[in-house]
C-alpha cells in the first residue's frame, strides 16, 4: 500500500534529496513488507487512528473529507443508539 505511493511521490518531486529520501524510504517499506506482509496495513491503519482521534487543529486537520464524514456519521449514530439505549 505504502510502496506504490511512494514510487508516485518520487515522479513528482523534482529536488534530488526528497528523491533521494522517498527511494530510502520506498525501500524501506519494501523490506519491511517482505518480512511482515501486514506492516503497511497496520501503518496507515495507526495513523488514521492517530489523525482522526487527534485533538491538535493541526493533526486533525489531515483527515480527508470522506473519513471525516465517515467518523461524524458513526459518531452521531452512536450518539443516537446511547439515546434510545441509556445504561
């Protein structure tokens, strides 16, 4: 998941030590995803944890439209089910 998006980013960053940087990187997530096939998954999955949990503006901030809306409706729908159901 990561290697591929990385190989994107190395076409389109001209500055040769951010080239340099995303290929260290991309081999990196290569090796790592050779000795645990799941790493990547498991990457990304703590990040967006991360992001959408976050009370920094900043870090919140990163969430792509779609997540946000996806986290906003399980949040009300939450809200909703903790109403009709109180403990």
């Amino acid at each position: 998941m990561v290697a591929p998006v990385l190989a994107r980013m190395l076409g389109v960053h001209q500055d040769k030590q951010v080239q340099k940087a995303l290929a260290q990187l991309k081999l990196a997530f290569d090796n790592l995803e050779r000795l645990r096939p799941s790493i990547s998954k498991e990457v990304l999955t703590q990040m967006f944890e991360l992001v959408v949990s976050s009370k920094n503006p900043s870090v919140s901030a990163l969430t792509p439209p779609s997540v946000a809306a996806l986290v906003a409706t399980q949040r009300r729908d939450a809200a909703q089910s903790n109403q009709a159901h109180p403990r």
